[in-house]
C-alpha cells in the first residue's frame, strides 16, 4: 500500500510538470509605441514637459553642442497627466530629451520619442492693437524680443502667419470671438500666448413706443393714462402747460397730474428699458370749453 502511493504521488507531479506554459512578458501586456501625447516646450523657468499619457513619463535628458547626444541620463519619472520644468538650463545650450511611457502597472518602457531644444526664455507680446476694416482684422504688436515668425492661432489652428509686426486676416477665421498671438524663434521654440477676446456686440432692444396716451378728468383730479409697451420697465412722462412742465418716472400706466389745468397741455410719454428708450409719443390736450 505505501508502495502504491508514492507512484501515484510521482504520477501526479510528472503530470503537473507537462502542463507548465512559459510566462506571457510584461511587453506583451503594456504598449510599448512612443509617447503621442506629450508637449515640450520653453517656459520663463525652464523646458516644460507637459505629459498627458494615461501612462508614467520616463525623462532622461543629454547636453551636446552636436546634433547627436552620445549619454543619456536619467532625469524625472513624471505621473499621468503631469507637467514637469526642467529648471537646470542655460540660455543657447541645446537639450536632448529621451522620452519613453512607463507603464505604472507593469513597469515596462516603450520605445523613446526624442524631443530637442535650444533653451532660450520664450518671448512675449507686450502689447497688441486691432481695427476692423470691413470683414477684415489687422493686428498690429509690440514687442522686444527679435522674432523669426508670428503666428495668430484661433479655433486651435493657425489663422495666419507673417515675419512682421503686422499682419492682416479675415473676421470670419476667428471661433469664439478670441485669438491668440505666438512669436517663435529660429530654433522654434513658441513664445507665451498673447490673448486678444473681442467684445462681443449686444443686440439692443429698447422698448416699442406707447401706441395712446389720453387724458381723464376723475373729480377734481386729471389723470394722463396710457397704453402699455411690452418690454417697458418704467415710463418717463412730461406734461407741459406753456413753460410749467412736470416730469413723472413711474412702473405704471398713468399718473396724476397734480395741478388745475387752465388751458392746454403739452404730453410727451416714453417706454424705457435696460437696453434704452423708445421714440416719444405726444399728445396735446386741451381742457374742454364747457369746464
């Protein structure tokens, strides 16, 4: 019986070795393809690295006066969706940034993306005028920086693009009512943004004028009584008797006019609103003979 048990026991464990598959490689399982989403750029305080992978950013950086970086050293790993400077950088040295995703579950690199930059503080528009001319914006700038092109961007595409200070384009390329002005420089590195938003032109609508305007005599009170103006807030009134005028402002549709009319009386009404006063309805009333 003992025997009998140690030949199943060893059956079972040859059995168990001839169902061992290879391990699947943690490549295999993470994408190895170069970074796509990730932006390098000059800034005041140093090169940015703006990385908006889902996945870790490997930094390893090289300094060369060629166009060829022979070390590599490791710089920064930089979480998803994170920016990272670069602040040990000098003005005109030229900056080789090897960048790979790191995979945070597995740990695997993917293959490099290669970004260079000869490091300069990004240059700036310190000032920007526009006039519209017909259909057509011309944007005029001032700056101190010596620029190789300009560029205007809006709706996330460039909209024109010029070696001046001024440049022309039409009314109809720009999204949103807003545009930005970039300069860059021979190496290519873009300038800060400079952000021009054009004020958006309200459509006034000012209430209608007043479609009547009479005037009734109650007891001893003479009361100026018109129509209503849709739109109307308030109501300005002025009623005239030779060079005596009363001014009323009221919400309502009539007022009481506060003193005895002798002879005739010159009314003016008008319907006013935030968006301004309507054109002016008049009247002249004259107290009938018989009173």
């Amino acid at each position: 019986m003992k025997y009998a048990s140690l030949i199943l026991a060893l059956f079972l464990v040859l059995a168990g070795c001839g169902k061992k598959t290879n391990p699947v490689p943690k490549s295999a399982l993470a994408d190895m393809t170069p970074p796509t989403s990730v932006f390098v750029s000059v800034d005041d305080a140093g090169v940015k690295i703006d990385n908006q992978e889902s996945d870790q950013l490997f930094i390893e950086k090289g300094v060369s006066a060629d166009d060829e970086c022979s070390v590599f050293n490791p710089l920064k790993t930089v979480d998803p969706k994170s920016v990272f400077i670069d602040e040990d950088v000098q003005p005109g040295y030229k900056y080789f940034y090897r960048l790979r995703k790191r995979s945070v579950k597995y740990g695997v690199l993917s293959e490099p993306y290669m970004a260079k930059v000869v490091y300069a503080k990004p240059m700036k528009v310190q000032n920007a005028k526009y006039t519209k001319e017909g259909g057509v914006y011309r944007v005029s700038i001032e700056t101190d920086d010596k620029f190789t092109r300009f560029d205007v961007y809006s709706g996330g595409k460039t909209i024109a693009q010029t070696g001046g200070k001024t440049i022309t384009f039409p009314e109809t390329s720009v999204v949103d009512n807003k545009f930005y002005l970039i300069l860059s420089d021979y190496d290519g590195n873009r300038g800060t943004p400079y952000t021009v938003e054009i004020p958006v032109q309200k459509v006034l609508n000012p209430p209608l004028p007043v479609a009547t305007i009479s005037v009734l005599n109650i007891g001893a009170d003479s009361r100026i009584v018109w129509s209503d103006s849709e739109g109307a807030d308030t109501y300005n009134v002025k009623a005239c008797e030779n060079v005596s005028c009363e001014t009323f402002s009221t919400q309502n549709t009539s007022v009481v006019y506060p003193k005895t009319i002798k002879s005739c009386l010159d009314i003016t009404v008008t319907a006013v609103n935030a968006d301004g006063e309507s054109a002016p309805t008049k009247i002249r009333y004259c107290k009938p003979e018989e009173e």
